[in-house]
C-alpha cells in the first residue's frame, strides 16, 4: 500500500481433518477473494493444510506427501497475485517431521519455517510426533520437489522494501525465549503467528494480552491466525481468534466462532519510526538473519483504518478516565513544585479563555492536595484594548466559583505610557500594540508573585508553543506551565471534564468558556463589541495543526504522508487546498519558533509528545524547513 501502509488479514476457513486437496481449495478461494480486496499478507493456522488434530496421521507418509501435492497447488495459485501467504503443514527432513509454516508468494515458496517450541502439556503432545530445530542450526536451501530448491529455518525473514515479514507458530508466542524477540530485533517488523490455540474460558483475554505486550515490546505488529471451529474435535473446540495488534494496540479482531476474517492496515512506517527513536531496542543482541526477497506489497489506498480527527483525544469510552489521569498529573506535579519552593501563593492571569480556565482548574486540584486555602490563589483579570465584556464577565465569574482570591487590573493605562514611553503611535496595530500587552500582564503576575511569596502558573498550552503562538518574554512565560504537555484539542476535553465533575455554577460558565471565540484578545472588538481578532482565522484551525503535530513528532510522518493522511480524516470538512496551506503553515511556524521553545519553563509531561529542550524535543534554533516546504509545495 502507499505512504507504508500493509494490508494484512488472518483467516480460519472452513477445513477437513486430513484432507488437505479440501483444504488447499479452500485456502486458495480465500487467497482470491482477499486478493480482490487488496490483502498484502495473507496468514492461515497452524497446520492448516491438514488439520492441527490429526493425531499420529501426521507420521503417515501419505498425508505428508497429500500435504506437499496441496502446498504446490497453493504455490501455482499465487503465480499473478501480489500476495505474501502463510500456511501450515506437516514437513519431513532428513527423516525427522517438523511442524512448519509456508511462506508463498510469486508462485513458488519462498521458506519453510519450522516451530520453536513444542508444548508437550495439558492437551499438547507435539513431541510425539514432531521434532525441535536445534538451537544452534542455521537456515539451509533444501530440495522442495523437482528442481525447486527452498530455504529451511526459523531465521527466515521476508522483504520488500522496508516491510520485513518473519514467522512463529503458535506456543512461539507463549514461550518465555519467544523466536519474536530475537526476530524482530534483527530486522522483521512484521510477526505473523500461525496458531492452534484450543478454546477454555478466559484465554481469549489472556491470549490478547500476550498479544498486545509482544507487539508492544517489540515495536512490530503481529499478525496472528487461530485454528477455527471445523477443527473442534473429541475433547477440544476451537474458535478461529484471529488478531491483528501494532504495537500494543489491536487494529483488528475477529469474534469467536464467527468464521470471520480479520483484516487491519499496518502502519509500517510509524513502526520503522518508533524503532529509530528507541536506542535500547537495537542494543539486544539480535541473530544473523536469512533474507528472501518477495513482491507482495502494493500500491492501493487505504480503505479499512480509522484516521481520527483529533489523536491526542482519547475515544469516548477512555475518555473519563483518562481526563481525570491528566488532571491529577497536572496537580500533583505543580503541587509539588509550590512544595519545593515554599510557595505561600499562586498566581494566575485568567483571561476567560479555555487555557487560563484549564490552569486555574488545576491549580484549585493542586492546593486542595497540599490542604492549602483556595483563597491564596491570586487570580488576575486585566482587561485592555481587546477584551470584551464576554471574556472578561467568565473570568470573574470562573474565579468566584472556583473560591480563589480575584483581582481586575485595568492595564490600559500603564500600556499607553508605555507606549509614549518608547515612542509608539497607540493607533498603528502592529506587533508592538499586541505584544506590550502580553508582556505588561507577565510583568504584573511576576511582581504579584514577589510581593505574596508565590509562583506564576504558565497556562500557554502545547500546540501553541508547536505554533510559536505566544509572545516571547510574556505569556511564554512563568514559573511553572502546567499546561505545556496539553494540545488545544485535548484541553476542550479536559476542561468539559472538570466542569461535569464540578457542576452547578463551575460547570455554567466552563461551558460559556468553552463557546467563546479562540482569541488572544490583543486588537480592539468589532463594532458589536465582540471578538475581531480570531486566532484560527490566523494560524489555521487548531484541530488541523494538531492533526499534523502528532503525525509529525508521534509518527514521524512525512509532510506528504500527513496530507495523505489528513485527507481521509477530514474527507467532507475541509478542502485539500486548505489542509495543504495549513500544512505549509505549519511547517514554517514550528522551524521559525524553535528560539521560544528552547528557553521554556519548566513543565509537566502529560502525554507521548512533549517539546521541552529537556525532554522529548531538541533542535537548533536556526534550522531549515526548506526540505519539508519543498516535498509540501510538490504535492
């Protein structure tokens, strides 16, 4: 697929127990039909060819040779399909059987890898019949049937391009040495696991759970396919489990005893990313590795995976929870800071905008922690050219329901001074209008804050430091940013959060903040005295910048794969044209801005992107975005 992606599917169709000419058949209908819907790689159970109950059948000449005649039919059916297929069958080698997975693509096979670990436990004897590589055997080209020549071991890796494709089977996964760990260290990205995994109660959960840890560990996806419900025999049933999990998250799951094909799109570059990011990944000591070219990866577009609007929100099941995990991160952290620094105060501007809002919330949480009054939380409105009667009611309003100590300072006055004072023309609406009031408001919490004891609280928030949405030398800074690990996007939640939480008058004027214009409110009202100067309008729409934050710093994507993705989530909202110049926009933003980010206070990390020079984000003041505008404007 394009931009990195890989189409994956994992299928339990109908089977025969030692009727692998049935078995074949089927397989290959199911290898067409997933063809049809754009499937890269194509992963069937363990023993799939015939049957994982067949008993000591498996030691019968005749069905280890029925099984070789139905994997060369299987071969044959994949000649003109660009499809990388798994499927289990019983091998014999040098006179020892060994369960094993094909690899088939192109019309022939290109591997045969054989089990790791054979349980011989509970319901599993597999040591009666099959036989363990040994540890230390190295992967051999072997005769297959007629002058075709095949790679045997379980060092086998599967490549096109950046997609590496290595194989498990089954107790594989549950074995403490799993082959994954050394497998993916080495190179493959993708795991596929043929499995069959018989049914009892609560091992789907703890099957996903294995699942979900070894995907996560070893920054790949896995592709894991369950023996289904045909194969139920005597004292077993199975149920067809098929997941498909990257890195740590199931993309894709298929109900048991459904019969159903499970199918997901693996982000392959993100994974690529993630492991270039993660030095103690590449510091095991991975194996030397034998490489099989195969070409199965294409080019269609994306059809299946869900792109969010908004990835730094959680879904709306998480969504209480983890409101309320941020929060108590936020609190905690700035109570201790007031603790180390024996604050007798805090102090904080309260515009009556969301950001403010947010940081008085948690400062109120970070007193009640510390059993200190909420009186000595100093909130300062201070109204000037800008402000409206709107902003200005909700931030007095906010501050009496939240019982914190209120202030209003008119700073009109002292900004117009200042104004004479160097020499500005108080009609020209420049940067020097707008920023002399950011930084007269800093000017006067600093020395609110000296006068009481106290500490500034920053309410800046992430995607305007990502922006450089701020101004330097004012309300860029504080003694401590509470909200600087918290996008735009994510702080709308977090405040409607709170507010349900609080209630009554709280939660009244939290909502009247929520629907007000986004404004620094720093250029004089519209003749009906409301909000002319819109921050969106200017810089782009928060959701998209944020779209495009996390695709670039979470991700690692391309300026041209952001797009790509960008279009998908907002197909039907917003133009391409206007996705793309926010994109340009953003670009030039976030290089140009790096100077304020890499003198910011301190504060918390809440989430997987930070951009403190101290944490997850360090850049040069001075460098290009030429590269990244270039691959933009060509798109």
């Amino acid at each position: 697929m394009k931009y990195g992606f890989v189409k994956a599917a994992a299928a339990s169709p109908e089977l025969r127990v030692a009727d692998p000419s049935f078995n074949a058949q089927k397989i290959i209908a199911t290898i067409k039909e997933q063809a049809k819907a754009g499937v890269e790689i194509l992963v069937f159970p363990e023993l799939s060819l015939c049957g994982y109950t067949c008993g000591d059948l498996l030691l019968q000449k005749t069905l280890l040779n029925g099984c070789l005649t139905a994997l060369k039919e299987i071969a044959l059916a994949t000649e003109k399909i660009k499809m990388l297929v798994f499927v289990g069958l019983p091998f014999e080698l040098e006179g020892a059987v060994y369960n094993c997975a094909a690899a088939v693509a192109n019309g022939e096979v290109k591997g045969i890898v054989p089990k790791t670990n054979l349980p011989d436990y509970g319901e599993f004897y597999e040591e009666r019949w099959f036989s363990a590589l040994p540890s230390d055997y190295e992967c051999m080209y072997i005769p297959l049937w007629d002058d075709e020549f095949v790679y045997f071991g379980n060092d086998l890796i599967f490549e096109q391009g950046e997609v590496s494709v290595a194989c498990e089977i089954c107790e594989d996964l549950w074995a403490p040495d799993s082959p994954a760990i050394r497998l993916a260290v080495t190179k493959a990205n993708i795991i596929v696991n043929l499995s069959a995994s018989n049914e009892t109660v609560g091992k789907r959960e703890y099957r996903k759970t294995l699942l979900s840890a070894q995907s996560g560990k070893c920054v790949c996806a896995y592709v894991y396919a369950d023996a289904g419900v045909s194969e139920s025999t005597t004292d077993l049933v199975f149920a067809g489990n098929n997941f498909i999990y990257e890195n740590g998250v199931c993309l894709a799951e298929a109900e048991p005893f459904s019969g159903e094909i499970c199918t997901a799109e693996i982000d392959v570059g993100f994974l690529q990313n993630e492991r270039r990011k993660i030095n103690t990944f590449h510091d095991q000591n991975g194996q030397d590795y034998c490489r099989k070219d195969a070409d199965f990866v294409g080019d269609g577009d994306l059809t299946l995976r869900k792109i969010s609007q908004t990835p730094f929100v959680p879904e709306e099941e998480e969504l209480s929870e983890r409101a309320e995990l941020i929060l108590n991160m936020q609190a905690h952290a700035l109570a201790r800071r007031l603790k180390t620094t024996c604050s007798k105060t805090a102090v904080i501007g309260v515009s009556g905008g969301l950001d403010s809002a947010l940081a008085l919330l948690v400062t109120a949480r970070a007193f009640d922690l510390l059993k200190k009054s909420r009186k000595d939380i100093l909130g300062y409105t201070m109204p000037c050219f800008g402000t409206t009667n709107e902003t200005k009611n909700n931030s007095v309003q906010l501050m009496q329901a939240m019982g914190i100590t209120s202030k209003t300072v008119n700073i009109a006055y002292t900004v117009n001074s200042h104004f004479k004072d160097i020499g500005h023309d108080p009609e020209k609406y420049n940067i020097v209008y707008e920023n002399a009031q950011a930084r007269y408001r800093t000017m006067v919490l600093m020395d609110v804050a000296n006068e009481t004891q106290g500490l500034v609280v920053g309410t800046g928030d992430l995607s305007e430091l990502a922006l450089g949405w701020c101004t330097y030398n004012g309300d860029h800074m504080s003694n401590y940013a509470v909200n600087c690990g918290v996008p735009k996007t994510l702080v709308k939640y977090l405040v409607r959060a709170e507010g349900k939480r609080l209630g009554g008058k709280t939660e009244r004027v939290l909502e009247s903040i929520l629907a007000t214009e986004i404004s620094p409110e720093l250029l004089p009202p519209d003749k009906g005295g409301k909000i002319a100067q819109k921050t969106e309008d200017i810089i782009g729409k928060y959701e998209i910048n944020d779209f495009y934050l996390y695709s670039f710093l979470r991700r690692g994507d391309s300026p041209e794969k952001s797009l790509y993705l960008a279009e998908r989530a907002f197909k039907g909202k917003y133009p391409r044209e206007q996705l793309k110049n926010t994109l340009a926009n953003f670009y030039r933003r976030f290089f140009s801005q790096q100077f304020k980010r890499n003198c910011v206070p301190d504060g918390v990390k809440v989430g997987s992107v930070c951009l403190s020079p101290r944490g997850d984000w360090r850049m040069p003041s001075d460098a290009e975005a030429a590269l990244w505008l270039e691959e933009i404007e060509k798109l």
